[in-house]
C-alpha cells in the first residue's frame, strides 16, 4: 500500500494560500495537514479554527488538523464545524484521554493522539481501540524544519506490532522531519501516513517532491 501525504500548510507561502493549497489540490497528496499552537502547550502560536475553515474552502483534500493546544477538549466540535475530518490531540495535554477520543468520534471526525518524541507507545495501550490515527511525532512540536529524530522509528515498528496484534486498523502518522531521506524507512516500518512541510512546500517541484514521498517504499516496477 502507498502511504498518505499529507502537506503541512505550516511551511506553506502565507501571502498566497489559494495557490499553495492549489498546489496540494493538483499534487498526489491525500490529506491537508494543519498545525494549530496555543504557545502554551507548544512555544509558538499559528492558527485557529478561522484558518481551518478558510483551508476547508479552498482545499479538495480532506483536513487532518494537529492541536497542539492545551484543553483541547473545549475546542473539538468547533474544529470539526470548521472541516476538520481527522482530529488529533495530544497525550501529553489530555488527562481525560479516553473521553476526548469519545468527543472527537462524536462529532463524526476521525480520532487521532499525537505522541511526543519522549512518550512511549505504551501509554496508549488502554485507548487504542478508541483512536482512528496515532500520530508519532518525530521532533519535538512547535516549529517546522526540524532535523529527524531517529530514536522514533521504532514506536512505529511498536505500534505496528501493537495493532496488527490486536487486530486494530488504527492509522500510524509520521510528523516531522520527513522528506525523501526517511520515507522509505518510515514506510517499511509501517507508518500509513507522512506529514511532510519543508520537504514539500520548500522544494524547487513541489508536485514532484510529493509524488516521491507516496512512491517511497513501493517495489520498482524496473527490472
Ligand atoms: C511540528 C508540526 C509539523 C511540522 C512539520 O510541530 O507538527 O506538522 O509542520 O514540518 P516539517 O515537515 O518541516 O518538519
Ligand atoms: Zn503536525
């Protein structure tokens, strides 16, 4: 299976969202991947909810929105009305954890948690049949353009054991530092979905760098 990509709109050109957008509408990207900060439980601010709902109309690929918010349980529905299709919160910032994975599959959203670099797979144990997505983050979150942190990788070999053991089809997302370098290990290890900012709106082809980045990890058809 090819993964998904998903461009992050945080190394995106701001004064031009409709043509970056555009750019990830007309590339083989399948998800639109938007990073909110509070500058609380992360040290940098981006978006809100208005952001979302003005990517939701301009984008055709549906929205995975990454809150990396304190209390996130406060803003869920209102990220969902704004067009959000996959909601994932943080572990670290959720001590009710089971409950907001409950509220986020209410609103009809699929439920995703996000991983720090220094939280181990084994905290989510008791919520996996809750969630839809596991998100590893392979830096540290709160700016984009960070160097891969390899230590990572083997949460999501973890977590592929995990599921396939228990028969889970939960999706596993990859989230920092990705680009052509890394992808073919992340996907032999089993992550489903790749978040990639710099490596795609910073490269000289965007469309191109995308289209690598979903053949990683494929057999070459070239004999
Ligand atoms: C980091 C964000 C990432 C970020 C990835 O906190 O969650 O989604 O945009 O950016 P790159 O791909 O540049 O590391
Ligand atoms: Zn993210």
């Amino acid at each position: 299976m090819k993964p998904y990509i998903a461009p992050s709109l945080l190394a995106a050109d701001f004064t031009c969202l409709d043509r970056e957008i555009g750019m990830v509408n007309a590339s083989e990207a399948d998800w639109l991947h938007l990073d909110v900060m509070d500058g609380r439980f992360v040290p940098n601010i981006t978006f809100g909810m208005l952001m979302v709902e003005a990517a939701k109309r301009l984008s055709t690929k549906p929205l995975d929105v990454h809150l990396m918010i304190v209390e996130p349980e406060k803003y869920i529905e209102a990220f969902r009305e704004a067009g959000a299709e996959v909601i994932t919160v943080h572990q670290e910032a959720c001590p009710h954890l089971h409950r907001t994975l409950q509220q986020i599959r209410a609103t009809g959203a699929r439920a995703g948690v996000a991983i720090n670099p220094s939280t181990p797979v084994d905290t989510l144990e008791d919520v996996l049949e809750d969630l839809d997505l596991v998100c590893v983050m392979s830096v540290n979150p709160g700016f984009g353009g960070q160097k891969f942190i390899y230590r990572t990788l083997h949460k999501v070999q973890q977590l592929k054991n995990r599921l396939t053991e228990r028969n889970l089809a939960a999706l596993i997302e990859v989230d920092g530092g990705v680009g052509p370098q890394n992808a073919e290990v992340l996907v032999r290890a089993g992550a489903h979905v790749l978040v990639a900012g710099s490596s795609v709106f910073g490269a000289a082809d965007p469309l191109k760098a995308v289209s690598i980045l979903k053949n990683a990890g494929q057999e070459s058809l070239l004999v």
